[in-house]
C-alpha cells in the first residue's frame, strides 16, 4: 500500500549532527507547516524512515557514524523516488566527488546554508516526492485493474477473443481454448479468419476495412448465429457478439 500523505503536513527528516545548523532548519521548516524529524547519526536516520513516511530528506555529509555519501547511494537505492537533500560545508566537495544530483541527489546546498535556498529546495522537493507517490498510485490502480479484468476474462464461461483493429488477436480465455483447441500461444497475433470456415473469411475481411474506412459497423452490438473452426478442422455452431472499444495507444 501507497500512503497517500496528500492531507497532511509533509514530513522533512533533518540528519545532521551539529546543534545549531539543526536548531536553525528546525525552526525554519516548522515554522514553513512541516513536520520535523531529527536524526543525529545515520542509524538514527535510518530508523526514522523505517518507522514513518519520509517526504524530504536533509543529510549532513559529514555524520559521526557514517559516510554521508554511502548514505546518500544507500538511500537512492532503498527509497527511489524520495528526494535528498545534501549539505556540507566542504565547497569543494562536488569538485572532489563529481555533481551529487549524479548520484542521486536532489539538491546540494552548502553551509551555513541560505534561508531562502532551503525554503525553496524543500517546497521542490515535497511537490516532486508528491507527484511521484501519484504516479504510484496511479501504476498501481492501473495493475489493480488489469488484475481485475484477468481474473474476470480468464473465468468466464463463455469464450472471448480480443482482436486489434487489423484482425489480430491479442486475447484469448479459456473457454475460447477450450472450444477451439488452440493455446494462446499458438493464436496470439494471428488473424481471427483462423477461427472461421472458409465461407466467411471474405466477408470478414470485407466488413474491417470498412470499419476501418468509414467507422461504419454492421454487427457490432447484435449476436449473430454462425459456424466457428476448430484446430481439428471441425466446424462448432455458436452465436457470435461483437463489441468494439477505442484505447490510447
């Protein structure tokens, strides 16, 4: 499950070991309506974010028990998506390791760092860690969803084929397995005449190009009663009903 923080403050966790750089961010973000976590080493950091959802990180390089880039690395890896912060006093320090936002830093803000820079830093980065838990969401609906209509496609009783515009067929349950004898594998991306008697491939045909043409359908919407192919050769009569859809792709 994606926590959905959308209604509430956004939670901004401050790793840093000097007091005074704390107490100052400390009063400024509060004073912004975040909520504050402080951390002073990088286990302390590590075990506010295993107890709590996280929107913005603020990592000290320089940590008493830990390297701060290790850190950084071992974040970016952990929780993708989550922004971080970096601050150092070293103003050299991109020049020694190479640009941070390479090594998956949001920002670099040296210090003692300006007060308008944070402010501005920390809003970008709680409004990027925001869309991205969305796009989560939205992924995650999307999945949900497909899981859904397997479950529902899959156990009908009776047999549905999906086709594209030119014919072919992209789905395939197991009840149409099961009337026509043919595996998914064998019919995906083949043509849909594979499933009719000769007498009706023409017509079919016929029928796509002038939907393709025209959008005009005959069919569709109505339950027709004609003659399926089985891979036996063996013809099976069923009723046939046609629906269409317009996707994105």
């Amino acid at each position: 499950m994606i926590p959905d923080s959308s209604h509430s403050p956004a939670r901004i966790l401050i790793v840093d070991d000097d007091p005074d750089i704390v107490l100052s961010l400390q009063d400024l973000l509060v004073s912004e309506g975040y909520l504050v976590r402080v951390a002073t080493t990088g286990q302390m950091g590590w075990n506010c974010l295993k107890e709590e959802a996280i929107d913005t990180v603020l990592l000290d390089i320089c940590l008493p028990d830990t390297d701060g880039l290790m850190m950084l690395a071992d974040l970016v890896q952990s929780f993708p998506g989550l922004p971080v912060i970096v601050l150092s006093g070293l103003p050299t320090l991109d020049q020694v390791t190479g640009p941070l936002d390479q090594q998956g830093a949001f920002a670099h803000l040296k210090t003692p760092v300006d007060r308008g820079q944070i402010k501005t830093n920390v809003r970008l980065a709680v409004k990027a860690h925001a869309l991205a838990l969305q796009m989560k969401r939205t992924q995650q609906a999307l999945v949900d969803s497909e899981l859904r209509f397997q479950a529902i496609f899959q156990t009908a009783n009776d047999a549905i084929v999906l086709a594209d515009a030119q014919g072919r067929i992209t789905g395939w349950n197991r009840a149409a397995q099961s009337m026509f004898g043919y595996s998914e594998a064998e019919v995906f991306g083949q043509p849909l005449t594979l499933l009719m008697p000769i007498r009706y491939r023409d017509a079919h045909v016929k029928g796509l190009r002038r939907v393709s043409q025209t959008k005009e359908t005959k069919v569709i919407g109505k339950t027709v009663t004609l003659h399926g192919l089985r891979k036996n050769g063996e013809e099976v009569p069923m009723e046939l009903s046609l629906n269409a859809w317009a996707t994105g792709a």
